[in-house]
C-alpha cells in the first residue's frame, strides 16, 4: 500500500527488484508486508501460490494487463460496511467447500462440528456425501438444506477469523436458517437441529408439485394468477423483474404456456418438491412441535427477514415465524430495499454458487462490490482469497 498511485507503483517495481536479485522467503515478504507496514489508502493485492505467480501479478499491475488474481484501488472507507447473503436450496453441487476442508483449519474445524451434530441426528455423515465425487444425495432435500446451512456456519467461521463480520446479514428461504444462526437467534446445535427436521418432513411429502421462475413484475403476474387459485402461488418475489410461483405441476405448466402467449418468459425450476406453497401444509403441524422445543435469543447483529423484509423483529425469534416460513413467500426484493437504506459498501454471497448477487443486482442503483465466497467454476480457496483481496483493497481491516 502507499499513500498515492505513484507511490504504489513505486512499491511493486522495488518488490519485483527484491524478487529478482535475492532468495527472500515468499513467506517473510509477505509477513513483513502484512504485518510489518502501515496500510495506506491505495492498495494492491496479488493472490499467490509461488514466487513465480508473484512476479507475474506485479508485472501484470505494472502493465496494466488484466489478471484475476490482482486486485488494487483506493480504499473506499475505513472498515466498510458489509452484508451477507446466504444462499438457498438450488445452489448444491457435489464436492462443495472440499478444497476449503482440505487447506483452511478453521472451515474444517466448523464443518467437522456440523458433521458431528448432523450424524447425533441422521446416523449419516454430511462429509461422506457431499466430499465424494458425483455423489447425487446432495441434491436430496434431506441431504441438501442442512449441506447448505453447514457449509453457510463454516464459511462465517472462516470470514470471522480472518477479522470479517457483517453489519446485516439475509438469507434466502433455507438460507435464512444460517443468517439466523449467524446472528446469534439460535445456537449451531438447534439451527442443525431444526433445519434436518424440515428437510426431512420436506422429502417425506409426495412428489408432483413444481416451481417456476417468472420474469417480470408481481403487478403483472397477478391477474394471470386469479385463474389458478388454490393451484398456484407466489413463492418468492426475488427482485422487480422476477418471481417465484410454485404448486401443482400442470397448473404450473398450463400458466408457464399462458405467460408464453402473452410474451412473458418463464422457466420451470428442477426442484423436487413445491416449497412455499400449500403443498407443504401436511408437515406443519409436526414442524411446529420441533420449532417449539428451540432456545430463541435476540440477534447480535442486523437480520432482515424472509417474511417481510424489514429489519428483523420479536416474531423472527419465535417457533410460529419458522413454521410460516415454510409456507410464505421470500420477499428478497423488499429485504434489499431494507439492506440498502443501510449504504452497504460491500456483498458477500454466503453459499457454494454466488446466485443472489445476481438477484441482488436487480435491486439497486447503488454500485457496492460484489463478492463471492465460492464459485463451481474456482478452486476454492483462489475464490474465497480473491474476495479477501476485493475487501482489503476496498478499506477492510483483515486479521494477517
């Protein structure tokens, strides 16, 4: 870092003579650079495994070349404000988070904790299922959302100690159950507790419901939605240019069919069952006895809930909200609105595919930085020290 561009160039150029001319150990030049220097407001990060990837970053900022593991800037603002997103079912792939398992202690150690409670609960193992390569249990819903919640845990775990904590924090449907736990509303024991009770309820329901995107307004889709009462509801309101609907398979189709002709497009979702719709009321009542047996606390933090999308209140840290979550629509749209009016600088997707940024994006004018812990397409721990980068850069105050 320095204290103006020039100064900044200045360093790399001095950084890349060191290199050159000596056996310094990677790991003392980063020390000292981490922990041995005042960190300016004009940064340069450059993501490296070998000296070699080193040399190539610095050159790359000096030639002004394009390279995704070189990240500079001015700092924005001191310790800038930042939200997590937890990202919902749908987001599931085989062997998500098992680089991370593998080189960083700290997901490990919170994935091992999870792993632990989900097998006092299930006799199964969430590592032996979604580590394994093409294992397709990941995409049961039994397997899935407590899958999705424990690696939500880990990943916060992992933010936290590298000295990044969140002013708000929202879910998305079975994210809201690790945004919850993150801040504090129920305990890692009773988060797992609850959401392999309703995963498990959720696959027990017969099959034969369906969910489809829509892309346009709720305004639009509401009178089309007049005709399939009792058929079809709206399960999500993700941002003024798409909703969620969800129940009865042929009404979904003859609706996604109707949406056609009108020049409305659509898209029928692979899901297993029709979340958020009636279709789910069988298993409410026995829910509801799960949900009464959890310790609920204040949060620790902000949480904008899936139900209104305001700023959380007393009705979150009660059993009834979590069996109406089930049933209601996500009103994600609204809750950004909420996110917003809080000027966030920065988004980090908390979940194994960044699909609400993109959600997100729908919903604001503002340009805050877009991060994500994981991506399919990236290793993880390139992905996950990229977004560290972004934060360093944009004035985040990391744990070296």
């Amino acid at each position: 870092s320095a204290q103006d561009p020039n100064g900044l160039a200045d360093l790399a150029a001095r950084y890349l003579q060191i290199l050159d001319n000596g056996d310094l150990s990677l790991n003392d030049l980063c020390y000292s650079a981490s922990l041995g220097r005042t960190h300016w407001s004009y940064r340069l990060s450059v993501i490296c495994k070998e000296r070699e990837d080193l040399v190539e970053g610095l050159k790359s900022y000096l030639d002004g070349t394009v390279n995704p593991n070189v990240q500079f800037g001015q700092v924005a603002a001191q310790q800038p404000k930042i939200a997590f997103l937890f990202t919902g079912q749908g987001s599931q792939y085989a062997t998500m988070g098992a680089h991370l398992y593998a080189t960083e202690l700290v997901f490990k150690t919170a994935f091992d904790r999870c792993d632990e409670i989900f097998q006092s609960l299930t006799q199964q193992s969430i590592k032996s299922i979604i580590f394994e390569q093409g294992s397709d249990s990941i995409h049961e819903t039994g397997i899935t959302q407590p899958a999705l919640f424990s690696l939500a845990y880990s990943l916060c775990q992992l933010w936290s100690a590298w000295g990044i904590k969140p002013q708000t924090v929202m879910g998305h449907s079975v994210g809201e159950y690790a945004a919850a736990c993150s801040a504090g509303i129920f305990s890692l024991e009773d988060g797992l507790r609850l959401i392999s009770k309703r995963a498990a309820l959720m696959q027990s329901l017969p099959t034969g419901g369906a969910m489809a995107a829509l892309f346009c307004s709720r305004e639009t889709i509401t009178p089309f939605l007049a005709n399939y009462q009792q058929q079809v509801e709206i399960a999500a309101v993700n941002s003024p240019k798409q909703i969620l609907v969800s129940g009865d398979k042929d009404a979904i189709v003859r609706l996604c069919n109707e949406l056609t002709a009108a020049k409305i497009d659509s898209h029928i979702l692979n899901v297993s069952h029709a979340f958020h719709s009636y279709l789910m009321d069988d298993i409410l009542s026995e829910f509801k006895l799960e949900a009464e047996r959890i310790q609920y606390n204040k949060p620790e933090h902000s949480i904008v809930s899936n139900l209104s999308g305001t700023e959380a209140n007393e009705t979150l840290f009660s059993s009834q909200y979590w069996v109406e979550h089930i049933r209601r629509p996500v009103e994600f749209s609204t809750g950004m609105q909420t996110i917003e009016d809080k000027a966030i600088d920065a988004y980090i997707e908390i979940g194994p595919e960044p699909i609400l940024l993109g959600l997100a994006k729908q919903n604001t004018t503002r340009t805050p930085v877009w991060l994500a812990s994981l991506r399919k397409s990236v290793p993880d721990q390139v992905q996950m020290y990229r977004a560290l980068a972004g934060l360093y850069v944009l004035g985040a105050d990391i744990k070296w």
